[in-house]
C-alpha cells in the first residue's frame, strides 16, 4: 500500500505537475473540481473527517448527508487550493490579477498611507495561501509569518515515506517562488519587526500553531487557543490590522476580501495590561473568521478536521471541550 501511494505521491509532484504547468490555470483548476468530484463520489479518511468537522460550525445541519455534501465540496476546494501550490511558479502579476480580484484594496492603501505598516490576519480559511501572491503581485512589499510545510514533518502524529517528506520540501520550494519575504514563525520575530516599522504589509494567519503565548477565546461557539503573539506585537508596533480572507466562486476563481481594521484596544486602556488587550484583540478578529466561517463553512472544514486530528493524535487542541 505504501508502495503505491508513494508511487502517485511521485506523479503529482513529478509528471502531472508538469502537465498542470503547462496549462492555463483555469483549465487546471476545471480538472481540479473534476478530481474533487471523484474523490468524493468514494469513502475516504479525509472526506470522512471533513465531514465530521462539519458538527463543529454551528447553522450546519445534524443531517449526515448534509454534512456529507458540504464535505464533499470542502473536497473540491481543497484539490483546486492544493493544484494552486504546483501552479505558485509559474504564477504573474498578470495571471495573478486575472485569477483573483481585490475587494477592498483602498481600505490597505489607506492603512498604509498612515506610514505603521499593515497586518493582514487570516486564518486557515479559503485558499489562504494565494493572499501572498495577490498582494505581492498586485506592487506591494509583503513577508508572511510562516511556517514552513517541512515542519509538518516533525509535527505529524503519523510517519510518513521519505517519498511524502521529500513532497514537503518540494511544497516549500514552490511557497518560496511567491513575491513574499518568508519569517519563520518558530524563529525570531526580528524580520517582522522591520517590515512593519518599514510600513510595509505583514501577512499571518491567526489560527495557526505558533507564538508562545496563547488565549482561549470565543470563537464558533466555542472557546478556542489562539497565538496572542500577532496583537502583541501589532501593539508594539502601533500597525493597523486588517481582516481578510481569499473566498473561491464556482468556477474557481478567487476573491480577496479585505475588511476595516479592527478597533484595536491598547495597552492600559482602562486599565488593560498588554496581554488584556492583545486577548481583546485576538478575539475581535476570530469573531470575523468566525463570521465568515459560518457563512462559508466549506472553506474552513479541511482545517477543522486537521486540527481534530492533531488533537486526537495528542498534539494541543484547537478547540476547549
């Protein structure tokens, strides 16, 4: 079994990478949806547990079949967002912009032009990965805080052949090819630092599994640990942070939606100690992806069940039961 699935592990990366390249990206992501849609048609672990994620977002049917057919397009878009990395090397400015339009762009320009710099927060939510090739295509100086795909490889419960580690270093290659300046988010924060005291765009995704410091707050109905360290150092750094998150249509294209920044509270406003507001903060933006979530549940449902299964695996839980 592990024969074959390095096997098609190899041919993904290998010919049908070169095959998609060579495609324009609508017609790779039309056979995208098409290998979303017979993946779905037959009983899968992941398809399974995006389908048990689903109880988790609450406006979701109890029905199983509802469940099921938000998991099966939840399967659909991730096979497109998952095509977008092999595709990340040959992305343009011109193709980019063709494939994803900016909703909201003078609400960043208009941050930026207060000279702090900008924080763009996401979660693990859409294809978050193409807001760093729509924001640094479109002109603008942007790092991301990330975490390379290679950590998955420590930090996975389960052990992988070094057919599917060596795809994590290949996955990285591709993210490095983006117009983004990559800072470890398990290393010195210094890079981001300097970028957003340079007044330029800082990308993090605020669900991810960083940062030392962390809060339970309120989020999809639930109490849910989120990194304080983003609002930390937005305080720090008097930044303006702006929700945003990358939602696909039907036909596979792409929406950046970027929101008004946060009313952020600050450090001794009514008393509140830097980690007060930085909590405060952090749960002002998980109400906006929660928001969004419960709109689009099918966006988030691959990152549930990741987490769920981290967290069964014995890893920290996302959600406090």
């Amino acid at each position: 079994m592990r024969a074959v699935r390095d096997a098609l592990v190899w041919c993904y990366w290998h010919p049908f990478k070169r095959l998609i390249q060579a495609l324009p990206l609508p017609r790779a992501l039309a056979l995208a949806r098409g290998l979303g849609s017979l993946l779905g048609r037959a009983p899968n672990a992941r398809l399974h547990g995006m389908a048990e994620a689903a109880r988790l977002v609450p406006g979701v049917p109890a029905d199983p079949a509802a469940r099921l057919a938000l998991a099966r397009e939840a399967l659909r878009q991730f096979c497109q967002t998952d095509l977008e990395v092999l595709y990340f090397p040959r992305l343009t400015p011109a193709i980019t912009a063709a494939h994803v339009r900016i909703e909201g762009r003078q609400r960043l320009d208009a941050a930026l032009a207060q000279g702090r710099g900008v924080m763009l927060a996401f979660g693990h939510y859409g294809a978050n990965q193409m807001v760093m090739p729509a924001v640094g295509h479109a002109g603008y100086r942007m790092c991301q805080l990330s975490a390379p795909a290679t950590t998955l490889n420590d930090k996975l419960p389960e052990a992988r052949s070094a057919a599917v580690r060596r795809t994590r270093e290949l996955r990285w290659a591709h993210e490095q090819t983006l117009p983004v300046t990559h800072i470890d988010v398990f290393g010195s924060l210094k890079g981001a630092f300097t970028c957003l005291r340079g007044g330029h765009v800082l990308g993090v995704a605020m669900d991810g599994g960083g940062g030392e410091k962390r809060a339970a707050v309120p989020f999809l109905g639930r109490q849910a640990l989120f990194s304080l360290g983003p609002m930390l150092l937005a305080a720090k750094t008097g930044c303006a942070v702006l929700p945003c998150f990358m939602e696909r249509a039907p036909s596979g294209s792409l929406t950046l939606r970027i929101e008004e920044p946060l009313p952020l509270v600050a450090p001794g406003d009514s008393g509140a100690s830097a980690e007060d507001a930085a909590r405060a903060n952090t749960a002002a933006f998980a109400a906006r992806l929660s928001a969004a979530v419960m709109v689009n549940p099918s966006h988030y449902l691959y990152f549930l069940a990741f987490r769920q299964h981290m967290a069964a695996a014995g890893h920290e839980p996302f959600f406090l039961e």
